[in-house]
C-alpha cells in the first residue's frame, strides 16, 4: 500500500456525506448559482468524497495525523 489511512471511521463518514451533500448541490443548483461557484462546490465535494472513501487526506499526512488504533 502507497499510503497509511489517517482518518477515524466517523471522519470518513461525515467526508462522504457532505461530499455527496456538495456534489447535489452543485448538480442540482448548477444554473441559480452560477458555473463558477458550482465547479468549486462539485470540485470542493468530489475531494470530500474521495478522501472519505480511501480514508486518506494529504493535508492531515502533510502536517503529521495519524491514527491511534482506536479509531478504525
């Protein structure tokens, strides 16, 4: 493996969550918004969801978070 997953199960589920909650609002708001503030919003909420599913976030490994054990 490339990598060491640094977040808790509970973190990766609330990543998911307000990724997809981004990626709808994006898709569904796409004329009212504006294309700028949707494409930050769809690119904001796919970079949620995909450090949710793989359960690593480079920011938190650029600054040294790691898991304890406890939180997998």
């Amino acid at each position: 493996m490339l990598y060491a997953k640094n977040l808790p199960g509970w973190e990766r589920a609330l990543r998911i969550a307000m990724g997809l909650a981004g990626l709808a609002f994006a898709a569904i708001g796409w004329s009212t918004a504006g294309f700028g503030l949707a494409v930050a919003v769809a690119l904001m909420g796919a970079m949620l969801a995909l450090t949710g599913l793989f359960g690593f976030c480079p920011m938190c490994a650029m600054v040294g978070r790691k898991l304890d054990g406890k939180g997998r």
